[in-house]
C-alpha cells in the first residue's frame, strides 16, 4: 500500500489533478496486469514489458490520458489496444462502457481473465484491427488509442460523437506526439499533451505488419 501511495504522490507532483482518475489509479493493483517476474515491479512509474513484444503503459501516461478525456459516469469508451488490460481497468472505474479492441487474441484473452478476477462487468472486448473502430456499438463518447498511428483514422471520427475526445499518439515509429482532439463537425481542433513513445498500431488505417 505505501507503493501505491508513493506513486499516487508523484501523479499529482506531475500534473494528475483528477482525484476520480487519481482514485481508480489507487484502487485498481497495476501488479494483477504484470507477468510473474514484474510483479515487484508494479509501483514504478514506468512501462513494462507484456506479451506479444508489446508493453502496459507508465502510470503517468496511463493517468494523463485517461484525465484528458474528461469522462464521465454514463459515458460509453472506445478503447483501441487492450493489452495488458490495465487501461482498461482503470477507464472501467470511471464510466458505464468500456469497448476495447485487440489485435493479439492470446493478450485480450489474457485481459479477459483479470477483468474476471476483478469482477469488472462493464468492460465488452472484441478482437480485430483497431484502426477500424468497433462500429457496431458506435456513436462513443471518447475514444483512446493505446498505440501509434502515422495520422488519426478516419474511422475514429466518424465513430465519435461531435464535441467529445480523443486521446492518441501520432507520429513516426520511434517517437510520437500524444494528441488530444476534439471533434467537430468538420474536423479535429487538435492539441498535444507531450512527448511519448508506444507500439505501432498495426492495420489498415495505421501501419502495416512488418
């Protein structure tokens, strides 16, 4: 517990001033989404290493990203990339839906499991190419993408409800610029909330598997 506390500390030294996020951050155990030899490391506030060569996000950015959305109770969430299903947990805290796409079956499975272990019922998950979005469930009221696109998919906007939030990464393989955008009826007013680096978001409106 004085882990946990010690990273709630830092978030708000780095900016979290969300206390509902800062509240999910605490109350959901990062060390259940972490492989047996990470475990120990679970309060660090940095990215580690999953399966499938991919990684559960820094504390810090899960936190930023989930604050930027501004969600509220009965909203409904696209998440693009499941993972280690830690980001999802933590938006499950804080709406009604929680839809999340992976590409990699053998993680979603595994996210599934832990979302059972934590009796988490209002998480839905699907797997497929996140570029495209889960129309079937679409319109949403804020969409986050946990890997990185060249440029932001069409099929985000037109499965986003006007005036509501998007949170990605955009950019090129190696680097990225972590973007807010907020749709209108034309467009995405677009700002960035720092520096950062993910996993390339593989499928037809992102990158192209190697």
């Amino acid at each position: 517990m004085e882990h946990v506390q010690e990273l709630i500390e830092t978030l708000k030294q780095q900016g979290i001033r969300d206390e509902r996020v800062l509240k999910a951050m605490q109350n959901v155990p990062r060390e259940i989404f972490l492989p047996e030899n990470l475990k120990s490391h679970a309060y660090e506030n940095r990215a580690l290493p999953i399966d499938c060569d991919q990684t559960i996000s820094q504390p810090y950015i899960v936190a930023l990203m989930t604050q930027a959305l501004q969600l509220q109770s009965i909203d409904r969430v696209l998440e693009i990339g499941t993972g280690s299903g830690y980001q999802t947990a933590i938006l499950s805290q804080l709406c009604k839906t929680v839809y999340t796409v992976e590409r990699w079956e053998e993680l979603g499975q595994i996210a599934q499991e832990r979302f059972r272990q934590l009796e988490l019922n209002n998480i839905e998950t699907v797997f497929g190419d996140g570029t495209l979005g889960w129309p079937e469930h679409a319109p949403y009221d804020a969409i986050i993408v946990t890997a990185a696109t060249p440029s932001i998919p069409s099929a985000y906007f037109e499965q986003l409800t006007p005036g509501k939030r998007l949170v990605i990464p955009v950019g090129g393989s190696e680097a990225q610029e972590l973007i807010l955008a907020i749709r209108d009826e034309t467009g995405w007013e677009c700002s960035t909330l720092c520096g950062c680096r993910f996993v390339k978001l593989i499928g037809e409106q992102g990158w192209k598997a190697d």
